[in-house]
C-alpha cells in the first residue's frame, strides 16, 4: 500500500458528521417515484439536507464541517446505492456549497447567514447574457442541466461578463430562488430522478460581490486561512463528485444483480445443477468495483493531504477518477449481458442503476481522453525534468 493509502494516518482530516443512512431509506423508498416524476420526492431533498451534505464543504465560520473529500465520495457512495439520482443531487449540494465559499464575504453571508445548509445548485457551461451596470451586472437567460434545482434555495450561474476595455470574463453570478423560474427539460434514459431542468431567468441585477471568477476555482484558494477543502484544484477533484453516483449505483446493481441469481437458484427444479458462470461473473464484477473505489479512495485521500499541488499529481488524480469509472461500467454492463430477462425488467431494479451508471458517466468531466492526455503530458514532462 502507498504511503498515500495509509488511511490511519491521525494528521488526515477527520469525517465530519455527514449521516448517509438517513438518507438512503428516503432515497430507496421513493426512487421509483423519482423516476417517473423526473425528480426528487421532497422528502428525498430534505432527507439529503438533514443527512449534513449542504454544509460538508461549508467554511466552520458559517457553521459547516470544511469537511474531507474522502467522507463525502463514501457517503454519496452509500446513497447511491439507494438511488443513484438521489446520491447525484446530494454530491450536487455538497459541491456546489463548496464553489459558494468562493464568493467575497458579502455573497457568503448571503448564502449562509440563516445557516450552514442552503441547498446551492448551479451552472458550470457559460450561458444566458450579461449586460455590464454600475457595481455589478445584470444577468438574464437559459442554463440547461441544472441538477437538483426543484429544492434549491440559490443557484451560481456561469456566465461570460463584460469588463473594461471591452474583454470578457467567465464568472459565477449567485441568484436567489426568488429570481429564477424553472422549465421541465429533463427526460432521459437514466438519472431521470435528477430533475436537471433548465433555469430561467428574466434579467436581475447581481453585484460583484455576489461573483467570482472562474479562474479563482480553477486554481484553488492559496493557502494561509483558506480551509483545506478549498485550496485544490477543481479539474483536480470534479471527477470525484460524478465518478462517486457511478460508484453506488454499481454497487446497487450487484446486489439487485446476486438477489436476482438467489431466487433464480431457489426456483431451480430439484437435481438441478447451478452454472456456475455466475459466480466467475460475479467475481470479476466486484474485482473491477473494488479496484475502482481503491482509485477513487486515493484520488480523495490524495486531495485531503492537499498533496495534489503540482501538475502530475493533479493529472494522476484526474486519470484515476475517470479510469474508476471505466472500470465500474464494465462490470455493470458484465451483469446486464449475462443477467438474463431478469436483468432487463422494468420491474427489478438491477435495470435501473445500469441506466443510471450509463447516463452519469457521460458526463463531460468523466470522459477518458482530456484525462488520458493530460496524464500523459504531465509524465512525460516530468520525465523530461527528471533526466536532465
């Protein structure tokens, strides 16, 4: 085991009170209804803010946890296994508090000031338009995609804003829930419970101190007073907030999936012989599981020592979270090609968290070349640097 798997370390930051059992009955219970509403129940929402995920990343002076990045892949993990738009909406709320600790003072009171579990969600593709006013903007437009916005409480909306001497910057804006409206885009194939609609908004005035760049994200808060959590990269780290609903809902669809043989075998007529194809399906389903939750796991135990600060470290990072990925998905898609009718009705759940697993490992963070190039750049560069 590397010396950054060693997870007794006492300096390593502690878990933080996130409570993913509270949630997951919720989730289980109301995962079906879920899928056919196209989101979450209400009760499923407040379950995930009750269960700490808010407030996991949330700086201690508002009252949160600046919690570890390894506690929250676990407990989205454990969600996820319930229902996988479930844990996709709880990384939602704990990833995006944590983009609002970016925010200047004043946009952070605003966001926290009644307390640490405002439920933050938001868009990181620039969209809409933004027309340059004293001290601030006014912003208006469409932002599709947008997990989780039915019980959100604020949203950050990327947006390109004019600056001086006519250039452009790429900032997050903070709205309230007041501001914006909500169209039902959202019907696909899997993560259907997300309800990742479109947000609209008529034009608002946002002041400069409810931004921040996008830059300032990307590169992290310096260190000195910053939380931990805050000083990594986020190209260093974004891979884990997807890659961890992968996770459960893997992690699901093998339990659905060993149920399912159960009850075939019990059915069996008497004499005969199980094959044994399952148990070898099984085993390499799981190896592949546990192999891409040990990349994950050190991928956040990495992020936690803040020991992703130079670029190859960073890039090693980003290969693992999307090459656990690859991994996850082969296993899952192993189970639904041996799986049987069983496997495929709309009846079980097995068939669920595969569509689940399929639909949210494309997303754009997840995808294997940008990681595979930049792993391969930063190694090759540091091979360079170490042969001379």
């Amino acid at each position: 085991m590397s010396e950054t798997m060693q997870m007794s370390d006492p300096a390593a930051p502690q878990p933080g009170p996130l409570r993913p059992h509270e949630a997951s009955g919720p989730a289980a219970q109301h995962a079906r209804q879920a899928e056919r509403d196209c989101r979450l129940d209400p009760k499923v929402s407040e379950a995930l803010r009750d269960a700490g995920f808010a407030r996991h990343f949330v700086p201690a002076r508002w009252g949160g946890q600046e919690g570890s990045f390894l506690h929250c892949l676990e407990a989205v993990a454990e969600v996820s296994r319930a229902d996988p738009s479930a844990g996709w909406c709880a990384a939602i709320a704990a990833s995006l508090s944590r983009m609002a600790a970016f925010l200047p003072e004043e946009g952070q009171r605003t966001v926290w000031e009644h307390g640490p579990d405002a439920l933050v969600v938001g868009a990181l593709v620039p969209g809409g338009s933004a027309q340059a006013a004293p001290g601030g903007w006014l912003l208006g437009g469409r932002w599709p995609y947008v997990s989780g916005v039915h019980a959100s409480d604020a949203a950050l909306l990327a947006a390109q804003v004019p600056v001086t001497g006519g250039r452009k910057q790429v900032r997050f804006l903070l709205v309230p829930r007041s501001a914006y409206g909500i169209e039902r885009t959202w019907d696909t194939v899997g993560m259907r419970g997300t309800g990742s609609d479109t947000l609209v908004l008529d034009q608002v005035y946002v002041p400069v101190t409810h931004t921040f760049l996008l830059t300032e994200l990307a590169s992290g808060r310096g260190p000195g007073g910053a939380p931990a959590c805050l000083t990594v990269p986020l190209k260093n780290v974004s891979g884990l907030t997807f890659a961890a609903p992968v996770l459960g809902a893997v992690r699901g669809a093998l339990e659905a999936w060993s149920r399912a043989v159960v009850r075939k075998r019990a059915a069996a007529r008497p004499g005969q012989e199980p094959s044994v194809s399952a148990e070898l399906d099984l085993a390499r389903s799981t190896a592949q599981a546990d192999a891409a939750e040990l990349l994950l796991t050190r991928a956040a135990h990495d992020a936690d020592r803040l020991l992703l600060s130079d670029e190859w470290s960073g890039a090693r990072a980003q290969r693992d979270q999307v090459a656990a990925v690859d991994l996850l998905l082969d296993a899952a898609d192993r189970l639904q090609r041996t799986g049987g009718t069983g496997a495929q009705s709309v009846h079980g759940d097995f068939q669920r968290f595969w569509r689940d697993a399929r639909t949210a490992a494309g997303h754009a963070v997840l995808q294997w070349e940008p990681a595979a190039r930049r792993f391969g750049a930063a190694h090759l560069a540091r091979t360079a640097a170490d042969g001379k």
